[in-house]
C-alpha cells in the first residue's frame, strides 16, 4: 500500500512550501490540491464565465484534464499554466469556485486517482477529512492572519505577482472565512490530525518537525 502524507491549512500558511521540500526529502509525488480548483476558475475565465455560470462550471470540472509536471509544474488540458494559476484574478474567484459541491466531486475524484498507486504528499483544505482520511499521516499547518499575510506578500514579489499588502490582506481574510465554511469540504480541525503552529516557525524547523513525525512513526 502506498504512504501518503496529508497537509491541510488555511492560505498562506506554508503548505505548498512544505509539501516542495518534503516531497524531495521523503521521495513522494507531490500533489497540490489547490492548483486543482485554480485550474478550474482559469479555465472558467477563459470561456468568458462569471461565478453566475454554475452549470458549465459543473460540466467544465467535469472534462477538464490537470496534470502535474516532475518539478510541480501544472498543465491544464496540455498547456504549462503554473504561472498563470497564481494570478490575482484567479486568486480572486477560486474559493467561490471550489464552495461549489459538485465541483469538488469531480476534484476529489481526480485528485484521487492521482494519488493512486504513489506514496505522495498531498496538501489542501479537505484531505486530512474527505480526500485521503486513511492517510498515514495528517497534519494541520497553521499560522496568524498576520504572518500568512506578510509571508504571500514576499511570495508575490519573488514571483512577480502584482497584489498590494491591503489586497493580500482582504484576499487571504475573505478565503479564511469562505475556506471555513463550505457545505462540503471545509477547512476544519480534528483530533486525529498533528496540528502545527508556524508563526514562529521557519519553513525549515516546520519541514524538520514533520520529518521526525514520520520517521519515527
Ligand atoms: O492552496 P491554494 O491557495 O492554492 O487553494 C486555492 C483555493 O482552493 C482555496 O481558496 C481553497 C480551495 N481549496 C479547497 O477548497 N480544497 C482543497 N483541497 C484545496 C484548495
């Protein structure tokens, strides 16, 4: 059977980064869940759709082929759109794009069968609590408000995304709550995740805590 190691947080909390380095420390595929519904809202504005289209979201998630590259590079229908996933407008919509449930059926799914057959890693919102709940593994990655903002600011920078700290701010505060509460697949917490506070935390002594979690489990 193979081990999988699930990661569920709110934005910013260092997930991605995480699961990047773990993923090459712990020889997993790693699957990032949330490029999943960024892929879903990019197709969306590309056939000129507004949130007001729910059935051809519906039937857009239900056809739409999301692939991950050996470096974590996305390809949305065979194009390279790792870049373009992270885009303020795409930022914007995704988590109204992900509330919808039917979309997240056909997500889970897929990110089910990409899980299939490979010790991974994979991180999220739900996959401690609906994808992978048989994980071997399951970590809650937290951190303040204040901390995920300013970290996504420097994240931005590096990648040349153009958002304001007020516009991170109000963006992260809005999908916190929005994460929190979705009729299905919230953001939660619960007994049997390993929960982690990283504010005052480095990525690496996050990374460190984990690898000790798993070797020694
Ligand atoms: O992790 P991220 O910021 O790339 O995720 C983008 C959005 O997708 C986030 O606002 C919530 C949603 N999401 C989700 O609902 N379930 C997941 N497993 C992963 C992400």
């Amino acid at each position: 059977m193979s081990k999988i190691v699930a990661i569920d947080g709110p934005a910013g909390s260092g997930k991605g980064t995480v699961a990047e380095i773990l993923s090459k420390k712990c020889n997993l595929v790693n699957i990032d869940t949330g490029a999943t519904y960024r892929c879903v809202a990019l197709a969306m504005l590309r056939n000129n759709l507004t949130l007001d289209d729910r059935d051809k979201i519906i039937e857009l998630s239900k056809n739409i082929d999301i692939k991950f590259g050996l470096n974590n590079e996305v390809y949305l229908n065979g194009e390279d759109v790792t870049k373009e996933i992270r885009s303020k407008e795409v930022t914007q919509i995704v988590s109204q794009v992900s509330s919808i449930v039917e979309v997240r059926k056909n997500m889970v799914e897929l990110q089910r069968n990409l899980a299939k057959d490979y010790d991974a890693v994979m991180e999220g919102r739900d996959i401690t609590t609906v994808v992978l709940p048989n994980a071997n593994y399951k970590f809650y990655l937290d951190a303040s408000l204040e901390a995920r903002v300013n970290r996504r600011v420097k994240q931005n920078k590096e990648k040349n995304i153009d958002m304001s700290y007020d516009e991170i701010y109000e963006n992260i505060k809005a999908r916190d709550y929005n994460d929190m509460h979705k009729e299905v697949g919230s953001l939660m917490r619960t007994d049997d995740q390993i929960y982690i506070d990283s504010t005052n935390m480095t990525i690496d002594e996050v990374v460190d805590k984990m690898v000790n979690i798993i070797v020694s489990k």
